[in-house]
C-alpha cells in the first residue's frame, strides 16, 4: 500500500527533471484549459490544430540561427504562427473567404515550409525535438517562459473575458453596443498562439494542442457556464499532466504522448460519466420530474 | 409632424453594385412607431443595417445627428445568434447594461435588481438561473426584448421580431412595443404580417429596393401599392445598366 502511494510522489521527490515537468504541466494547464474552452466556443476547435502546425516553420528557423535554443525557437515559433493568423484573417475580412480555409490555406504553406527547412537543414533527431517536444528536458529558463505564458494568458482573459463571450455568443449584439470585436478576436489569437508556443517545446508542436483541445472538449460534459467550464478544462489538464507524467515514468514512455492520452482518457470518461448530456445520463431511465 | 429622430436623403445601399435600397428618401418623426413591409428581396434588413453602420451607404445620406451609438438598440434575426452558448438567462439580459458597464466595470446589486424587473416584465419570472439553450424560440426572443428593455434607447430598430414566434408571445411583446411608443420612443420594425401592421403600426413604410409608400398606415397598405410592391423583380439582373438617376 505504502509502495503504491510512494509511486505517485516518489519520482517528484526523487528528480528534479520530474519536479520541473510537473510544474510546466500545471501552467501550461492553467493558460492551455481557459483557451481551449474558448476556441471550442468559437467553433474554432480545428484552428488551434492549424496554429500549431503553423508555429513550425518559424521554430525551424529560430533552430537554424541559434542551434537548440528556446528563445530562439519559441520567439521564431510567435512569430510563424501570429503571421498565420493575421494573414488568414485578413483574408476573411477582404475577401470574406471563410475563416477556417483562409487557415488551412496559410497552415499548410507553413507547416511544408518548416518541413522543408528542418529536412534541409537539421537532422531527424531535431525534427524529433520539433516535433514531439521534451518535456522531461525542460530548463529554469524554459519553465520561466510558460509560466510567464500563462499567468499573460489569465489576466488577458480576465481583461477580456465579457466582450469576449459577447462576441462569440451574440457578435451582432457587441458590433451595436459597441464597434466590431476585431480587437479582441486578435488579442485572443496571440493568446493562442502564444499557448502553443508554450506547449510546443515541452509537448511537441504536433501534441501541444492536445492540451488545449481535449480538456475543454471534456470540460463541456461538466459545467454549463463558460467560467465553470474553465475551471473544469484547467483541472483536467493538470491532473492530466500529473498522472501522465507519472505514467510515463513507471512504464517508461514518451512524456508527451503519455500525457495527451491521459487527457484523451478524461476526454471519453468525460462523454461517458459526464451530467450533462452524458451518455449514461442520456440513456439512464430516469424519473422526470412534476410539471 | 415632429421632428424627425432619423432622416434618409437619397440613399442607395448596394451588394455588389446591385442597390438593395434604391434612392430613398424621408424621414422616421421623432417617437413614432413605423412598419416596415415588402416583399422577399426588398431591402428591409438592409435598410436596417444601412441605419446601424453595418453596411456602408453607396449614395445618399443616413442622418440621426441627435443621437449617440448607445441610444440606439438593434434587434437582428435570430439566426446570428449561437443558442447552445452556455450562457444564463440573467446574463443576457445584463449585457443590456453594456453602456453602464462595458468590458470591466463591476454589475452592481442595483443593476441586477433592473435585469431581474426586465425579466419580470416579459412575463419570465423565474428564469434567471436557466442555460438559455433549455428555452423555447418565444421565450428567448423574450429575453432578447429584456436586454432592450434595459438599453433604455431612443432608437429601437427591430428587424422581423415576430417571425416564427408564438401567438402568446407576439401579443405579449407587441405590448411591450406600445409601452415603448408611449413612451415617445422611435421604433421601426421590419414585419410580414400585414394585419399585425394595420391593427398596431400607425406609420408605414413600404419597400421594394425603392420606397413604393411612407406614411400613415391606411393610405400606404392599399391594393394598389401592394401590387407595385409585388411587381419589383426579385432577381439581379446581371446586365443591368448602371442607373441614370443623379446621385
């Protein structure tokens, strides 16, 4: 019994390069939670996906100026992934192409540009690195990134939250009241981007959006206000940073996909279990109510 | 007449080069209460945009000088709004406090008692705890017309409030409009419904692309009008040449 819970503190106890990890998860967590419920509320659940693999390019150069170096990297990644989301959007607005294949446009110029560049340039391990993330490699300095990242990410939200959910719930009504959610729509993007910069070199650029995407798809099953719905989406990435690190130590697996199918798990016990709209509570015979 | 609370002067709205509004002219009085009708195509929502700043005038003047942005309300077709958001009925009702709160000014207890009298006052007691996903489309546009209530606006610009929306509920909302007109309030609503127009709408407009009528209700809703009305052209035509008439 002692053993078994000796399991879950003992490698955080033991090793420092765990310590870090588990405290990256809890931030990147915190920030990537509250942003995935708002991306999925948007409707904009694919697009997350498309900034991710839109960072690459600007991550490849940032490697091949300054070799494995994750300012360099995450500053090239900003960068790559700000410029796809200005020029999508900006193609929306002038052309009123929709918005979702004005970003698969501008994503997959990006991602076969980073590609190419990494293939040219690096070796394959690097493309690994890219790729799929180190998160039990992560560094004082690359922890004070993510932290930075999302304590940005809260007081951003928390600035923003009202006209935020205006614009996604009711945009006719703000543009009225108001003047066009532009600015927030934008200010919103950089928060995304940035998350992802975050995740992407703890996580991989592929994986990093996992944690944004599947707690907040989860969190849905629980809560039925936006700020409850945060709450549940940013407990359910920590926890599943926690026990898919833990996993990865005691079965010795890769770090990052140990953790998006922890989450990924919460995600389908979340459909399952979850009050609302769950299966079990959709497909249990119930009493209803008086009238 | 009164003064007018909104003017238009010549005004064309296009999509595309095609007017939607065709040179028209006239004015909204100050605190009347105007239909306006037409068929399919006619430019009505246009026409509303075109007031609201949404769409941009090709030709022509919009003038509502005396009033400010916050002194107008606008009520679009339901259509544009995400009904399975997880929001609470009270929360939509306080974003009608926008002009008193904005983005981060705090909801005061007073603020919350107006909400909860404007829910009241749509018959909705009771229903400030519920996900707006759980209401009936009557319902919400119930809700819909509390957040104006608490607009407390000059302008009320109503774009087909009653489509699609109970018999109970239209009548119980067509009083809220009087109460608004009593209260010397300007309000323009697009309808379908010709008899609702007759029996609660002193003023009327009838559009098609260009004004075929304005004015008192009677003398603007007969056969004759009606028959022009019905004879604009819904479709584009693509060679039309660019029109004639001064700008």
């Amino acid at each position: 019994m002692s053993g078994w819970i000796d399991g879950l503190f003992a490698p955080f106890v033991e090793f420092s390069f765990m310590r870090r990890a588990l405290v990256a998860c809890l931030a990147l967590g915190l920030g990537c939670g509250p942003v995935g419920v708002l991306l999925t509320l948007r409707r904009m659940s694919l697009m997350g996906d498309a900034l991710s693999h839109a960072v690459l390019p600007g991550a490849a150069i940032g490697f091949l100026i300054a070799g494995f170096s994750l300012t360099a990297m995450s500053l090239g990644g900003f960068a790559a992934g700000v410029t796809v989301a200005l020029l999508a959007g900006l193609v929306t607005r002038f052309t009123g192409q929709r918005e979702d294949a004005s970003f698969a446009a501008f994503y997959l110029i990006s991602l076969a540009l980073g590609v190419l560049i990494v293939s040219t340039r690096g070796s394959s391990v690097d493309l690994l690195h890219v790729l799929f993330g180190t998160i039990l490699a992560v560094d004082d300095a690359s922890l004070l990134l993510v932290a930075s990242i999302a304590s940005l990410t809260l007081l951003t939200l928390a600035l923003i939250y009202r006209p935020l959910i205006v614009e996604c719930f009711d945009p006719g009504f703000l543009q009225s009241v108001q003047a066009r959610g532009t600015a927030y729509h934008l200010a919103f993007l950089i928060l995304v981007v940035l998350n992802l910069v975050a995740g992407f070199q703890a996580l991989g650029t592929l994986m990093a959006v996992g944690l944004m995407m599947l707690p907040a798809a989860a969190a849905r099953f629980w809560a039925q206000e936006v700020w409850s719905m945060a709450a549940v989406a940013a407990g359910i990435a920590v926890l599943s940073g926690y026990l898919g690190l833990l996993l990865s130590y005691h079965h010795d697996l890769p770090s990052g996909p140990a953790i998006i199918l922890t989450a990924g798990m919460a995600y389908l016990l979340s459909i399952t279990l979850g009050p609302r709209d769950g299966l079990i509570v959709r497909f249990l015979p119930r009493q209803h109510l008086q009238t | 007449m009164n003064t007018a609370a909104l003017s238009l002067n010549n005004l064309t709205v296009c999509y595309d080069r095609h007017p939607a509004v065709h040179h028209l002219s006239g004015a909204f009085a100050s605190g009347s209460l105007t239909a306006i009708v037409g068929p399919n195509g006619a430019g009505k929502s246009t026409l509303l945009k075109a007031i609201m700043g949404l769409l941009p005038a090709t030709t022509g003047r919009i003038d509502h000088a005396a009033l400010a942005r916050s002194d107008i309300a606008y009520l679009p077709q339901q259509a544009q709004i995400d009904r399975q958001f997880p929001i609470t009925v009270l929360d939509v009702v306080l974003l009608g406090h926008w002009r008193r709160i904005g983005a981060l000014r705090a909801v005061t207890a007073e603020l919350r008692a107006k909400a909860v009298a404007a829910l009241a006052a749509v018959e909705l007691n009771d229903f400030q705890r519920r996900p707006i996903r759980s209401l009936s489309a009557g319902q919400f546009q119930r809700v819909l017309f509390a957040r104006m209530l608490l607009q407390d606006a000059r302008l009320i610009l109503l774009d087909e409030p009653f489509t699609a929306i109970d018999a109970r509920t239209t009548a119980d909302l067509l009083d809220v409009v009087r109460a608004w007109h009593a209260e010397r309030r300007t309000v323009i609503a697009v309808l379908h419904d010709l008899e609702q127009v007759r029996a609660h709408f002193p003023e009327t407009l009838l559009l098609a692309r260009s004004g075929i009528a304005w004015g008192r209700t009677a003398q603007v809703l007969t056969p004759d009008n009606l028959r022009r009305a019905r004879q604009m052209a819904e479709a584009w035509d693509e060679s039309a040449p660019p029109c004639a008439v001064d700008p």
